[in-house]
C-alpha cells in the first residue's frame, strides 16, 4: 500500500507490506519525489507499531487514582466521558474543559479537533504539541511575510551557493533530509552549520559555528553586521520588496563580530568568515529547527534569519529563500486547520472579525457561539495546577515526558477532575488518566498530512484497527454526537468527508487546500498550499512576486538579543541543552517499544567535554534548579566546554524534562527546552529508563529475545554505560 511513513516532517514515501489476510508486516521505500527510495531506521521499522503486542485494543477506565486501569465497553466508556464534560462544564464554566491536541494525526483529525472543542464543547482551551515544536517559527513567519509556510520547495538547495543551517540537527532529527544538503555541496554549494554541538551534518560542513546556547540571535545580528559593513546588502531588495530596514540598521552598529563573539563564545573571525561567505553568494538559503526555535526569546531568533535573508534579497527563485524543519510528520498541516489555540481553519486568526464569519457560515453556528482564543498548551497545564481548568481529553500526545519542568506537570494533571486520553498506545500520560481510549495507528486510517515544504500528502489504509480499536476521527464525533450540543455537525462517516469540509473550510485562506482532491494529490505525489481550485497546480515556491502581507512587501524586525531565563551561576556553572537522537521520536511512546531502536540506544546519556573530567560510562548527576537525575557520560570533543546535552525521549526518573525550565516566548509560548543551567557532579548509580507501560494482560517489559542481545558498540550503542 502506498503511503507516507509517520514520523517526521520528511514525510518519505513508502510502502506497507500487507499480507492476504490484511496484516501490515512490512515495509519497502517508494520512489517518491521526497525520498528517493531511502528511508531511515525509523522509517524502516516504522510498521512494527501495527500488530504490536503492546497495541491498546479496549477502552481502558479507572473509577479512583489509586485504582488500576480495567477493561471496558464503548458504551461505558463513551457515557463515562460525556457525563464527565456535562458535570464540569456545568458546574465551572465551558471554559474549564481543556482539548490538547497533536500534529502526528492527519490534518482531516486536526481540523476535526479544533471543530470538536470549539462546536461541540464551546471551550476556548483548545492547543496543541507543536506548541512545544515549531510556533517560534510559525510566528515569526507571519509577521516577516504575512504567512506560515516554508518559502521553497527543497530540491531549491540544489541551485543554491551556500546554505546555513541553524539549530538543526538534520542527520539524527530528519535523516533523510540530509539527500539535499549533501546534494548542494556536492554541486559546490558552501553548507554553514551553527550549533554548540558538532552534529553528524557539521561534521561535514565547510563552517561550523559552534556558539553557545542562548545566543543565536546575536549571532545574527552579528552576520548581518558584518553583511551591511561590507556592502553587501541588495539594496534595490530592500527598498522595494520590504520595510522596516532602517530600524534594524540602525541596531546593528551594537552588533560588531568583538562584541558578538563575547556573547557567544566564538572567534570573532568566525563571525566575519560567515558574513562575507552570506553576503557573497549570489544564491543563499537557510533553514532552522527546534536548536533556534526553543527558547524565551525563539520568535526573535527566528526574525533574526530571516532579516539576514531579506537585507541579501534571497527570496524568489530556486537556490534563494528560507525555511523552518517541522519535527513532527504533520507539524505543518497540524498548525493550519484549527487546533492552535488562536487560529482557525486556513491559518486564519480566530479575532479576525472575517475569518470568524467565515467559519461560522461553513459550520453553521452563530459569532456567539464561537470562543475567542484560549490559551497554549503548557498554560494550560498550568490553569489546571491553578484549578481553573479541571476536564482534559488529550489525543496524539505525552506531556508527561514532552512538556518541560515535569514536576509541574505532574500536578497539573494530578489537579483534573477528569481526564481521557486516546492513542494507540498506553503512553506515560494514558498509564494515568481516568479512561484512555484505543485510536488508531496512522496505517489503519487515511488522510492527509503536510510536510516540512508545504506539500500535501495522503496516508492511506493499510489494514484494520486492532481488536476494539476505533479510528480517532469516529471517537471524536461519537462523543460530539452523545453530548448533543450541534450534534449534526458530526456527522461524518469518513476522513474523506472531512477533507471535504476541511476544502470548504480553508477557501480564501492563506492556507488554501479548497483545489485538492484525494485523486489530485495522489496523482500528483503532493500539491504545495496554496491551491484554490481544482485546475491549479499548488505553490511550491512563495514570494516571487509579492509577500502575503496587503502591500505585498515583506517587514524586517529590530532584534535586541536577550539572555535566556536563567543564566549560568557559581551553583549552576553549565548550560543543558536537549533533543533528540536519530532511533527515536519525540516521547518514545512509539520508538521505545520497537526492539531495533531499543537496542540501537536502550537509554539517554549526558554528552559531555574531555575537559569536565569525566571518562565514557562514568554516572554523572546532572542538576538543575528543578530536578536532578544520573546518567552515563558520553566525553565527545564535538560539544562545547560550557555545555551538555542530554536526549529527552525518556520517561521517569531519567527524563531530561524533570530538569528543563517552563519560561516561555512571550509571543510563541514556546518552553525554553534548549538552555538553562546545570551543574555536574560524579555520581555513584545510573538511573534505568522505566519500560513503557502496557494495557491490562500485556506481558511487562523487559520480554524474553531482542533486548538479551549484546549491545552494540559506539557509536549506535552510545550512553550505554558500557565504556
Ligand atoms: S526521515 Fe523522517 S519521514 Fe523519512 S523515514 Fe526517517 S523518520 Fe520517516
């Protein structure tokens, strides 16, 4: 069966091995426009979440905390819930009953949660994950070009003469966007990366800058200081495709390679070096991920680049422009249909009096009737802390391991009254609700999803839910149906009569899918956004002629560097940055079931400078204000002297998010996941990733076979605390 993998924002081509009697049992690369026939480990044992052992197959309910979960029927498990929303929605308010959302369900589950939360409960507490992704770039990317969405197609890096990567670590995080890189250079383009760790793609980088976390956007400014002393801005760009430039001239005069170098811990001439490489190309790109994107002042990193961008015109054309990697499969598509706490269907603002008509005619409710914006996701968590929020359906998420400073979480969700969760499998977060309700597998459904590029492209059905598993979209309207409130507007019997709502729904907005069609976009391979009719060919690439703000032109924003929330100290002499490692996905609730991975990197480790002392394997308790946890240490000379780095896709006592600090971008409200001061010390015992949780009757973990193996030697088998 032809289809996407599920991963990340790649969103390769591939096909699902299907035996007669309907059994996902392996994979093969497709030949897609993307991918190329490759795939990387995740991709390729990505289907062994089909028919896992560990797969929920039952509602599963608790009437107390202190009760285990115990197997139910739908109906039991449907009244629960809905009697559950009547009862808090009565008692406190419409608003004190939370949706929290995710951006690795297909974009018809997407818009279909925003309709849910906003129609059938009336709540304004609608957010989703990707709140902890890729909102600094979102929102950076509205207010420079009046849009969200990458400026190019990626085969554009093959005409290109230099590209910088920022806080991207392509090679582990989107493996096998690493093809358009390594095709760039290989055509003569000059690849710069920038990231206090020498990532697999630095390492063969012509510059790498390995600056200190928390400091990008003096780095920027840093570049284009040196750009704009050297002349070689594109003046006639500037004067008439944008605005705003005098103000960020003017700014820049603060911002010489001396002083820049100061702030980041670099060789001033590195800063130089860089400038003059940007300035010079006639064709230059740059890309970032989660390493610029992840901090207080994340927005401002991200309007930064692109400032750089713009002062050098490098917009337009193949080789020329700028874009932002989305982490999760559907990280773009999950932010455009309405299950962002501020936007509506077609990335329209939810205050936009006309986008708000707009809606309203399509679903058929009053202004009234529609909530204003709400609130993001860790907020969220934290009005339930604060007992204003008190009933949560979560969907496609783990915040007990993904969302920052744990502890904190943990009491949020410990205040609820009520809590649900769906997914497919028994996450840290199910393991803890009052019902969890079994969903579907991305290869038990289709759909569409929209990749790092802006392309549309369709999953389709491989197999059959397990056991009493239901499709996502049919527990969602069930619930809707059952509580009543505009009942009839869900009544969708199939994703494909969603996708054609979700048509009408994004007509006129910048996000515009109204001219695709399941057949046009299989036929296609992929239709780039905007598309509004059905004889349009889709947008690959933006900006040729005009940015999406009304005059058409582009806004330049004055950037003032800023410290991150909490700076190193005597106590606190080290900065931890975090992320992730190339054999697993965010939370793990997938990648930590499947044995190759598992065995490939069994547990986190702390990446850590020859210069701090320590020797590989060695327990070394790392400390923050918030949390402390000991882990083997991996002594790389590819990390900076102030610096450490641990993966975050583990649970319990060895979660790199007990330690992370919750201080959000002021605009984005995106944690501050990727600096905050720590401390090291020698330890006496590493801490053991806890096994993943697994439904009543499912054998606990560790099984016999698989994990017994020897485990590999570094580097897939590093942080193993074998030396
Ligand atoms: S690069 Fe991303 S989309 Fe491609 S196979 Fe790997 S995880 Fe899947």
């Amino acid at each position: 069966m032809a289809t996407h993998c599920c991963y990340c924002g790649v969103q390769c081509g591939m096909y699902l091995r299907v035996s007669s009697d309907g059994k996902v049992f392996g994979v093969e690369p497709r030949d897609h426009d993307i991918n190329k026939l490759k795939l990387c480990p995740k991709g390729v044992t990505a289907y062994q979440q089909v028919n896992h052992a560990d797969r929920l197959t039952k509602p599963l309910m608790r009437d107390r905390r202190d009760e285990p979960l115990r197997e139910v029927g739908w109906d039991t498990a449907l009244d629960r819930v809905v009697s559950e929303i009547r009862r808090i929605q009565q008692t406190y308010g419409r608003d004190a009953f939370a949706v929290y959302s995710g951006s690795s369900l297909a974009t018809e589950k997407c818009y279909l949660m925003g309709k849910f939360a906003r129609v059938a409960l009336g709540t304004r507490h609608i957010d989703y994950n990707g709140r902890l992704c890729m909102v600094s770039a979102a929102a950076a990317n509205k207010k420079a070009f009046g849009v969200d969405r990458a400026a190019n197609p990626w085969s554009d890096m093959l005409e290109s003469d230099v590209i910088m990567l920022l806080g991207a670590n392509v090679g582990e995080c989107f493996p096998v966007a690493t093809q358009y890189f390594w095709g760039a250079r290989d055509r003569g383009a000059k690849l710069i990366t920038v990231d206090p760790r020498e990532t697999p793609i630095a390492r063969t980088a012509d510059i790498h800058v390995p600056l200190r976390p928390g400091t990008d956007a003096a780095f920027c400014n840093g570049v284009l200081h040196v750009v704009e002393r050297e002349g070689l801005l594109n003046e006639e760009f500037i004067a008439s495709r944008t605005t705003g430039w005098e103000q960020v001239r003017t700014g820049l005069s603060e911002y010489t390679p001396e002083r820049v170098g100061q702030i980041c811990g670099l060789d001033p001439g590195l800063i130089e070096k860089v400038g003059l490489t940007w300035g010079r190309a006639a064709k230059a790109m740059a890309f970032h991920a989660r390493g610029i994107e992840h901090h207080i002042q994340g927005v401002d990193n991200c309007l930064s680049v692109i400032n750089l961008c713009l002062a050098t015109g490098q917009f337009g054309a193949a080789g020329m422009g700028y874009g932002t990697i989305t982490g999760q499969g559907n990280g773009q598509g999950g932010r455009e249909h309405g299950q962002k706490s501020d936007q509506l269907p077609g990335q329209r603002m939810i205050e936009d009096p006309e986008a708000r008509a707009h809606i309203c005619r399509v679903w058929g409710i009053t202004d009234d009737e529609l909530p204003r914006a709400g609130t993001s996701a860790v907020e969220m968590v934290h009005q339930a802390e604060a007992g204003e929020i008190k009933g949560w359906i979560g969907i496609c998420n783990n915040p007990m391991v993904s969302m920052p400073d744990s502890a904190r979480i943990n009491r949020g969700y410990d205040a609820l009254e009520f809590h649900c969760q769906i997914d497919f499998f028994l996450s840290e977060t199910c393991a803890r609700a009052d019902l969890v309700l079994p969903g579907t597998s991305w290869a038990e459904d289709e759909g569409v999803s929209t990749n790092a590029e802006g392309r549309v492209v369709k999953y389709n059905k491989a197999s059959e839910p397990p056991g009493d598993a239901r499709p996502d979209w049919w527990i969602i309207c069930e619930i809707a149906r059952r509580l009543g409130r505009h009942a009839d507007k869900f009544a969708f019997s199939s994703p494909r009569e969603l996708f054609e709502e979700l048509r009408v729904a994004s007509a006129g907005g910048q996000a515009d899918y109204s001219g695709m069609t399941y057949e046009r976009i299989e036929e296609t391979g992929g239709i780039f956004w905007p598309c509004p009719a059905e004889d349009h060919p889709g947008t690959p690439r933006l900006f040729g002629e005009r940015f999406h703000h009304p005059d058409g032109r582009a806004r330049f924003h004055a950037v003032e560097w800023r410290p991150p929330a909490e700076e190193v100290d005597r106590k606190y002499p080290l900065r931890l940055t975090t992320g992730r490692t190339v054999a697993h996905y965010l939370s793990g609730n997938q990648t930590r079931r499947i044995d190759s991975l598992v065995q490939q990197t069994p547990r986190p480790w702390v990446e850590v400078h020859p210069s701090l002392g320590f020797a590989n394997g060695d327990p070394v308790t790392v400390t923050t204000r918030r949390g402390s946890a000991t882990y083997p240490a991996l002594v790389v000379s590819s990390i900076r002297e102030d610096t450490v780095f641990i993966p975050y896709h583990w649970a319990g006592r060895v979660a790199a998010n007990l330690m992370t600090v919750d201080a959000l971008d002021p605009t984005s409200r995106i944690p501050e996941f990727k600096v905050c001061a720590c401390r090291l010390e020698p330890g006496s015992k590493i801490d053991e990733p806890p096994a993943p949780p697994v439904p009543p009757g499912v054998a606990e973990y560790p099984r016999v076979g698989g994990l017994d193996r020897e485990e590999p030697s570094a580097p897939q088998g590093r942080g193993t605390g074998r030396g």
